[in-house]
C-alpha cells in the first residue's frame, strides 16, 4: 500500500481546508519520527503543534501560522491506486 501525506490548514474557527499540500516527498520515516511513531503506523489525522513547527518547516520549508490556522498532517491510501 502506498501512502500519500497531505499537510492541511484550517482556519481556526472553520471546519473547511483552506489549503492542502502533498508532502508524501519528506517520506514515511520522517513524519513518523516527527510524531513519535513506526511509519507503518500512521494512518490518522495528526494535529501539529508548536513543538512540531521547526522541524516542519526544516522538512517541508512550510512555515505554521499556528496563531491563525490549524493543521493537519492526513495520511490516506493513494487515491490513484
């Protein structure tokens, strides 16, 4: 199964995406170190924080409003397989 990462922003007082940005590139691993689990295991909707907003800004060069907006990291299965 592959799996495609999407990083989703919301507005903090909305329940719609504003924007939504494949970041699968950054890899499993990574996003997996990032929230503090095995890779296989993602396969959740992860809020990320403050204490995760350097590393991905270093990962993705996105950096979090977290004052304005919301996000998401939300895995899923590849859609196209």
């Amino acid at each position: 199964m592959t799996v495609y990462f999407p990083l989703t922003c919301y507005p903090k007082d909305g329940d719609q995406p504003l924007s939504s940005t494949d970041v699968t590139a950054v890899g499993a691993g990574a996003w997996g170190e990032l929230l503090g689990m095995a890779p296989e295991q993602l396969a959740d909707v992860y809020p990320l924080t403050q204490q995760h907003a350097e590393r991905v800004r270093q990962l993705t060069g996105i950096r979090l409003d977290l004052e304005r907006y919301d996000y998401f990291l939300e895995p899923e299965e590849d859609p196209s397989l």
